[in-house]
C-alpha cells in the first residue's frame, strides 16, 4: 500500500538558517509527489509538485524539493528560512492505480526563532 | 473570487444533532473531497467524488453522507454527532490527470470547518 512518511514531528531552525524537511515515500510506480503547507487557522497551500523531469523543482516562497527515486525521497529544501515560514508542512504522494487518492504525511511544524 | 469556500467556518452544536457543511469550488474541476483533520493534525481522506460520482469512500460511519448536486459543490451531512466528530473538516477540489491511474493535480482546500460537539 501507499505510504508516506515525514520522520520528523517538528523541526526548529533560527532565522535565516537553511531548512530541510524530509519525505518518504512508499509507492510502485512514478509518483506524484507534492509538498503543501498550513499555516494556523488556515487550508493547506500547495508549495511544489513533481510528475516527471528534472527531479529539482522550484516552488513558491523560495522552496524547492528533490525526488531522489533511488532513496524513495522528497526533501524540501529552503536556504534562508523566514520567521513566516513557521507552519505545519505536508508531503503527500498521489496514489494512482485507480486509486484516486492523494495520501499525506503526518506533517513537520517547523518553528522559527528569532 | 475565493477558488474553494465552506460554509459555516466554525460550527457549535450538542452531541446527537444532525448538521451539514457546505462546499463550492470556482476553479471548474472534476473531482472534489472531503477530508478530516484531528487534533494532532493528521489528515484523512472521507470521500471523494468525480465529476458528481462518488468514488472514494473510506471507513466513516454512515452517519456522515456526502452529496454532490453538481460538479461544483460537495455537501457533507453528518447525522446523529459524537464527541468524537469533532474536528476540522477540509474540503477540496482537482482536477483528474489520468483517469486510468485514478491521479489528480494539485487539490485546492478550502479554508476549513472547526467542528466542536459538546
């Protein structure tokens, strides 16, 4: 079965410190790997997406992630964090074979300080 | 211009009452969902439906009866509410890539329903 995995339940950068969230996957065939993010209060915002092609995508707010098929990851990566990235951050993988479902991960808080 | 709105945002109500959420999307796509987030934040698909076809209907109680009168609107009833209901309900709408592969694009939320059943 589909799976995704975000070891990390919350992560604490300082400011202007590099981010990594880390993703792992579990699924047969060609994901459809997609990052989003939740602020408070609010619905989830897609960051980036992979279908196919170069495995470095660019997202908004500075994001970008890489699928490495061969460790069955999907790390997103910031180089300088902002004291408003704080937010809840999910991976999901878009489980085909007539699935029609996107599963998520359990989601990464990642915290700021100043 | 709001892509994806629910209606009501916040929801209030006594154990055993029957309540709905409404959802409707602008963006003109084929398939919507319902999802629900617990208080650890973990998010669960209920159901989905394609082009006003249910086609995802994971184990939720038949309290709970999703309705698509069109391709642009997905209503969720839940009849007879617990402690237990309560939550934040998402809904969401995509468009289908493949059928065949059953893959979506990016799914577009809705700003949620905090559902609280004292």
């Amino acid at each position: 079965a589909q799976s995704v995995t975000q070891p990390d339940i919350h992560i604490t950068v300082s400011e202007g410190a590099s981010l990594e969230l880390r993703c792992n996957y579990s699924y047969g065939a060609t994901p459809y790997l997609f990052w989003y993010v939740q602020s408070p209060g609010q619905g989830l915002q897609l960051l980036l997406k992979y279908f196919s092609g170069d495995t470095l995508v660019q997202g908004i707010k500075g994001f970008e992630a890489e699928f490495k098929r061969s460790q069955s990851s999907f790390n997103l990566r910031k180089p300088s964090v902002h004291w408003s990235d704080a937010a809840e951050y999910f991976c999901a993988v878009g489980a085909g074979a007539g699935g029609f479902k996107t599963i998520f991960g359990a989601g990464t808080r990642l915290f700021v300080k100043a | 211009d709001t892509a994806v709105s629910q209606t009501p945002k916040y929801l209030v109500t006594q154990m055993g009452n029957d309540k709905s959420i409404k959802c409707e999307q602008n963006l003109g796509h084929d398939t919507m969902y319902w999802y629900k987030q617990d208080s650890k934040k973990f998010l669960k698909i209920m159901f989905s439906y394609n082009n006003k076809e249910l086609i995802i209907n994971e184990t939720v109680p038949n309290r709970f009866s999703p309705k698509s009168p069109d391709k642009a609107h997905l209503n969720l009833h839940i009849n007879s509410l617990e402690l237990g209901d309560s939550a934040v309900y998402f809904c969401a709408s995509s468009q289908l890539i493949r059928r065949d592969r059953g893959s979506t694009d990016t799914q577009y939320f809705g700003p949620g329903t905090r559902l609280t059943v004292l």
